[in-house]
C-alpha cells in the first residue's frame, strides 16, 4: 500500500529530461506512473548518498579537529602587541 504522495513541479535542461524519460521508459515501460516511479528512486538514491556526506560532516564537527596545540599564549602575541 503506498502512502501519501506529494506533488512537486520543477524545471530541468530539456536535454536532461529526454535522457532521463527515455531511462525511466527503459526501466518501468511506458506505463502510467513510470515517471514518478523513477523519480522517486533518484530521490531516495540522491538522499541515501547525500545523507553519509552529511552524517560525515556532523561526525567531523562532533570530533573536532586537532590544528597541532597552541603556538600563541595569548591574542596579544598573535598580533604582535
């Protein structure tokens, strides 16, 4: 049973779009709802993959980075003050 589905209307290269029907046709036929079926799996991949870059990004920020430890004891010196 499928769940709620949501209307998105967006603009692609026309190039793109032929490509990308002519995939979709090859895949699922031309039957009605190919093109959603196909998008749909192009989002959850797009979202699959984008989502590790950012769990890897959150991971980095949580970690924190080691810059090799102090070379300055204070601001003044930094500068030059």
């Amino acid at each position: 049973m499928r769940g709620r589905m949501g209307t998105i209307t967006v603009s692609v290269d026309d190039d793109v779009e032929k490509k990308f029907r002519k995939a979709a046709s090859t895949k699922y036929g031309k039957r009605k709802g190919y093109l959603g079926k196909a998008i749909t799996t192009a989002m959850k991949i797009w979202i699959k993959a984008e989502g590790g870059n950012v769990k890897k990004a959150v991971e980095l920020l949580e970690k924190g980075h080691n810059s090799g430890g102090l070379m300055y004891k204070s601001r003044d010196e930094l500068h030059g003050r």
